[in-house]
C-alpha cells in the first residue's frame, strides 16, 4: 500500500464542516445530558445505551492503493477511560461506504483503564468512489471526570469528543482542514426547570370578618389561599436526564428542596406544600414567630417524599400552594414570592437555585382604606367631618368607619378601638361623600367615657374602609380619596384640613 494519500483521487467535501474535512452529526438525543447534582472530581459517568453515537463523513474518498487507516477518538481534557467500560471493536462501523470495503475493524491501542484515546485501525479492501461515513457508537462507555467537569451549579457544562483520521503507514493525518470534536456529553440542573401558576386572595373587609378572612371565592375558602402551584420538572420529553450510572437521574436520599417564601407573615399560621392528596405527602408548615419577625418562612421537602423522589427523566411533579391564616389576625394588602433552591448530599458544590424570587400570590383587600389622623369627638364643641371622593366606575360600595382614642407620650396605653360602625349611605360611582362625625357616634352608641381617651380631650382617629361587598369579592383599588377638618361650633376657629392617608 502507498506511505501517502493518493493526491489524485482525494477530494473534499462541505467544506467548514463540523470535522476535518469532512462532515459529522450528532442528533440532538444523543448529546448525553447528567445531572450536576451526581457530579464531582473522580465520578465515572456510564454512557446510557443507544445514545452518544458520533456519525464522521469523511472528506476523501479513500483509495485501496492508499492502504488502511487510523481513525482517533479522544475523550474531552480530564476524562480517562475507567475499567468496566472501555470500548470495543465493535463500537465503530461503516454506515456509509461509498462504493468502497474494509475489512474488520479493530483497535489499534489505547481504550484502556487510564487513558483518554482510542485507535481504531480499519483496512481499506477495496477503494471508495465517493466518502465514506463512519458511526462511532459510545454507548456503555465508562468514563472518569478527575477534574470534576462536570459538576457545579452552572448549567449546561458541555464536553467535547474528538475524532482524527491518519495513515497506518506513515502515521501522519490526513482529511485535515475542518473542525475535528463535536458536543458529546453534558451536564445540566437535576432540576432544571420550576414553573409558577401564581394565584391571589381577597381579604374580607366587611363588618362581621373583620379583616380577618378571605372572600370565598374560586378555590379561596374562608381561612385558605389557594390556588398557586409549583411544577417542578426534570428533563424533556426529548432530552432525559441521566444520573452517573447512565440510568434516568432521581433525587437521591438525603437530597432536598427548599421553597423560601418571602412576605409580610402576620396572621399567617400555615403553609401547605401539598405534594399529594389531603394527609398523604402534605408537608404542613407552621409559621413560626421568628418567621414573622424575618419576613420569610423555609419549606424543605425531603427526597423521600413521593412528589420529589418520583421525579425522574421525564417526569414533573404539580404541587400546590396554599396559605392558611390564623382567622385571628386583621389581615393586609400583601404579596409573596418563592425561591426553590436543592440541597445535594452528595457534592455540596452542586446545590443550585431551581427558581429566583417568583411571584406567588397577591393578597389585596375588597375595598380602599383610608386613615383621618386626628378628629374631635366633643361633638358639644367641634364639628369634625370627613369627606370622599370615588373617582372609579365602582357603585354602591359600603362605607365602614372605625374609631380609634390618640395615644399620648405621657401614657404607654397605645389607642383603642372605639367600635365599628358601617354607614347606610352608600358611596356612588364618580361621587362624593360627607360623613359627620356626630353621626358616627350616634350609630354606634358611643359613650363619654369611650371617646375621652387617656388625655381625656376626645381625640380620636378614624378609620375608613369602602368595600364592594362578600359576594364577588372585587377589589377597589383606587383611586377612592379624600380630606378630613374640625372646626368649633361656631363656625368662628378651624383647625385645618388634612388629606386622608391611604393605608391599603
């Protein structure tokens, strides 16, 4: 056979194309993803069966009179080849041959414990009229990462396989010029994907909640948010997931998922991360004081929960969010949002942010709060008023006043609440309202000895609630208005107008 190609018969192909001189493909199921989290220095990684392959178009039509040749693979920078899967013969074939015969393949050297290449030698029998094509199965491979690679938290890690051709008699390349490694192996987030079905509640304003439950309404009930969900999905119906054993990755023992939800806490008692039905897999997490306190409150699922060690290939898990109050607590315009973070046992370096801080629900109330500061009660003396203006297309809205003493720096008392008392008049689309002080106290039967507060001066503050009703539990949201004064009896002294401050 000649020691050099033969010039005359050699031709290139699609030139620029992914290997020397030639062309390669690899579909995308068959560039195999792990997870991170099975991922460290010295882990070996089994090639999952029928994926991996690499299919090289080479760039000359190889002559008899040119002789046999070597054909290269060399796995990515770190990787060796680990005992129980070191390749075979068998792995390379001719798919293509182009008008041409070899005869059987075999390796040449390398392929063994240790070593990061391959060689394989295949004997031109008979010359090829057009290029050949060659399909390098890696299925079942064993390979070890010493530097970790393919570990960490950023996803994906992508490592290349190389392949080469050259002569088996001088040992030179040869079918050079192009781009000779392709994306084989990857390794992606275990958990790569969490999904938000946000949700949102209505508080109650009316007389008898009072402000301490949630307008019944779609999955809402009295005490219960409802409605939110995670989904937590691992790989594609595509793309599987493997773990290192090249079986479909699942969260391993002793694995976890940890859902923050960040928010104001107050007269929240429960969180339900309902990963089954009601009793079975339901993680139900008390809201500590200290979460209150924090602003956020940590959920951990363990892997051995159904909805997480379930999770496998192509798998998804659903889980619902609710939120339970204490039915205790007056209740605020709020929102939450949720962070979903793993934890692995298995290499700490792993732990990963599944989702950044996501919106989960909106609390807003069925109504426009709005706070007097200061009025004067002596009704014997002062005329207090305060005044609304309803500039949204809502009609009919309830109108709740509630009656609060003013602290003073000479008492540790803090002010009291008078009573409640909701208004007959209601409040117009586009329109105006006046409420007289006086009024609201004779509706509510307020005595002296209620009104005095602790400077005995009958300076009170109002609070003023304009809601739309229980029924449909739709929110007005502004802009509802106003401004409040006193004056004396007379009509002779003003104390000035204040602007109602917007509370929620």
């Amino acid at each position: 056979m000649s020691l050099a190609l033969c010039v005359g018969v050699a031709f290139l192909l699609l030139a620029g194309s992914a290997f020397a001189g030639g062309t390669t493909a690899i579909a995308a199921n068959q560039i195999t993803p792990y997870a991170l989290q099975v991922g460290k220095i010295n882990t070996t990684y089994t090639i999952p069966g029928a994926t991996g392959s690499v299919t090289r178009t080479m760039g000359v039509a190889r002559q008899l009179a040119s002789g046999n040749f070597f054909l290269t693979a060399t796995l990515p920078t770190g990787f060796t080849f680990a005992a129980a899967g070191n390749p075979g013969a068998g792995n390379l074939s001719l798919t293509v041959a182009g008008g041409g015969t070899i005869g059987a393949i075999v390796i040449f050297n390398g392929g063994t414990v240790g070593l990061n290449y391959v060689t394989y030698q295949i004997p031109v029998t008979g010359s090829f009229a057009t290029a050949p094509t060659f399909t390098l199965a890696t299925a079942t491979w064993q390979v070890i990462d010493t530097l970790g690679t393919l570990s960490g938290t950023t996803s994906p890690v992508t490592v290349q396989l190389t392949v080469t051709t050259s002569d088996a008699n001088t040992g030179l390349p040869f079918d050079t010029g192009g781009i000779d490694s392709v994306n084989w192996i990857s390794a992606v987030n275990g958990l790569p994907t969490a999904a938000i079905a946000a949700t949102t509640a209505v508080v109650d304003t009316s007389v008898g909640s009072g402000r301490k439950n949630f307008v019944v309404a779609g999955p809402d009930t009295l005490a219960q948010d409802n409605g939110a969900t995670v989904t937590v999905t691992i790989g594609n119906a595509v793309t599987p997931v493997y773990g290192s054993t090249g079986v479909p990755y699942v969260v391993q023992a002793g694995d976890t998922v940890k859902f923050r939800f960040d928010g104001p806490l107050s007269g929240v008692k429960f969180i339900y991360v309902n990963t089954g039905a009601a009793g079975v897999n339901q993680l139900k997490y008390t809201v500590l004081p200290a979460d209150v306190t924090n602003g956020f409150a940590v959920v951990t699922m363990p892997a051995a929960n159904t909805a997480i060690a379930g999770l496998a290939n192509t798998n998804t898990a659903a889980i619902p969010i609710t939120f339970e109050n204490d039915t205790l607590t007056p209740l605020t315009s709020r929102s939450f949002t949720i962070t979903v973070t793993s934890t692995i046992a298995y290499n700490a370096a792993n732990n990963s942010t599944v989702l950044s801080a996501t919106n989960v629900s909106t609390w807003s109330i069925n109504g426009t709060v709005l706070l007097a500061n200061w009025l004067n009660a002596n009704t014997a003396a002062y005329k207090s008023r305060m005044y609304l203006f309803n500039e949204t297309s809502v009609a009919n809205a309830t109108v709740i006043v509630k009656l609060f003493t003013l602290p003073i720096s000479s008492n540790v008392t803090p002010g009291a609440l008078i009573g409640t008392v909701q208004l007959t008049t209601q409040l117009g689309a586009q329109a105006g309202m006046t409420i007289r002080l006086e009024d609201v106290i004779t509706a509510g039967s307020f005595t002296p000895a209620q009104l005095q507060g602790p400077d005995g001066s009958y300076n009170v503050a109002a609070e003023i609630t304009i809601y739309t009703g229980v029924v449909t539990g739709s929110p007005i949201l502004g802009p509802v208005t106003g401004y409040c004064n006193t004056n004396n009896i007379a009509g002779t002294m003003s104390f000035g107008s204040t602007p109602l401050s917007r509370i929620q």
